[in-house]
C-alpha cells in the first residue's frame, strides 16, 4: 500500500467494454490503499432485476418504478465489489451474457441514469470509480479523470482470457455493445487518455500512479 499526501479523494476511471478498467481500478484503489467503486454493477443490478420481473425494457417509467420498490446495495470493499438486492447477494449473477446482452437498453434511459447517479453520490470518499461517465457526468469534481482505451480486438481477447469463449463471438458482442453504449461513453474533456494496449495491467496502474503522485505533490 502507498500512501499519497494531497491524492485527489475520487479519481475516476472510464472507458469501452473490456477495456481493463476493473482490473485497474482494482488495482490501482489497492495500491492507494482505498475502495474501488464500479459503477456498472448497478446497472448490472438493475438489468437483472428488469429481467427477473419480466418488465419491458423499453419502458422507463415501469423500470424506474420497479427500481424504486428494491434495495442495492453496492458494497465497495478493498478487493472487490458485492452487490446486495434486497439484502440478497446477487454479485454472481451480474457478469453472465444475459445480463451483458440487455444492460445496454436499461442504462440508455434517463432516469436510470439518475438512479445510479444518486445511489453513487451516496458512497463515501475516498475511492477510485470506474465506468463510461464517472468524469464526466457523475463526479465533474472529481481532481484526477483518465479515460482508458484499447482496440476492439485487443479487448475481445482479454473477455477471452476472463470467461472461456469464442473469439469471433466476444468479438462481435463488444463492437454490439460499443454501438449500444456510444451514447454513455462520455470521458471529461480533462481526462487523461491512457492507451492500454501492449501494456500489462501492472504498467498501466504504474503510468496511473505517476499520475497520482504529480497531483498529490500539487
Ligand atoms: O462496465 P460494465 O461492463 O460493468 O458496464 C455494464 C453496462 O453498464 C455497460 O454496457 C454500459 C452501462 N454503464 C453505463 O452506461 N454507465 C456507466 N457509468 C457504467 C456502465
């Protein structure tokens, strides 16, 4: 663990599908000694629940008020995240193809966002967070955004290396989800841009942690 004087208390993370931004954030939250918050498992949540309960998913105001009737809970521990429905844990659940397949229609409505804006306003600081508008849209005051990327073929086989599939497969399901997800991919305009591809997940967090110890010193 380091500990940085000065460390901005929220640092965010955003970027495409695959793009190593968990492990990261994970990683990087680790280092600093602080949670890591990712902010898709509630919209992983709210998917599952959308799905469980059968409600259409293209109607807002009904999954809105379905959502408003439950309880997630995201507990933002040091190795990992759980995520609580009505007090029943439900983490496994949230990275399966079912979930992957519809979480790109839930997150698309508004008042969704909202939902998650609100629930992540409510998490204590400090933490490093990550997602595809943290930067931007949810914590605009935040003092350290970087933005990750990768090429689609360098992200389809990292998914590979994660859960045993199909190249060609997770390949096409990630370009489907970069089309899907265009719209909340929003990085700050004063995001740092990090190119991850050819670099291991231990380079990137030291890049990042260059990073952090500049605006630490301040
Ligand atoms: O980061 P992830 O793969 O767990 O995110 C799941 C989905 O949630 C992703 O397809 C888009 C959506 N999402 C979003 O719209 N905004 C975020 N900040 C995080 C995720």
């Amino acid at each position: 663990m380091m500990v940085v004087m000065g460390a901005p208390t929220i640092i965010t993370l955003d970027g495409p599908a695959a793009s190593g931004k968990s492990s990261v954030a994970r990683s990087l939250a680790c280092t600093l000694g602080i949670p890591f918050v990712s902010s898709g498992l509630f919209y992983r949540a709210a998917t599952l629940l959308v799905l469980d309960c059968e409600v259409d998913l293209r109607c807002e105001d009904r999954i809105l008020t379905l959502l408003r009737g439950h309880e997630v809970v995201l507990m933002p521990e040091l190795g990992g995240n759980r995520v609580l429905v009505d007090d029943s844990e439900v983490t496994e659940q949230l990275h399966t193809d079912r979930i992957d397949e519809n979480v790109s229609a839930v997150s698309i409505h508004p008042q969704v966002r909202t939902w998650v804006r609100t629930l992540l306003r409510q998490v204590p600081p400090p933490f490093v967070v990550e997602g595809r508008d943290m930067g931007s849209a949810v914590f605009p005051e935040s003092g350290l955004k970087f933005y990750l990327t990768a090429s689609p073929k360098v992200r389809a086989e990292r998914r590979v290396g994660e859960r045993s599939a199909d190249l060609s497969a997770v390949a096409e399901a990630i370009r489907r989800r970069d089309w899907l997800d265009a719209r909340q991919l929003k990085p700050a305009p004063e995001a740092i841009h990090i190119d991850t591809e050819g670099l291991t997940l231990d380079q990137v967090v030291q890049v990042l942690l260059q990073h952090v110890l500049v605006v630490g010193r301040g």
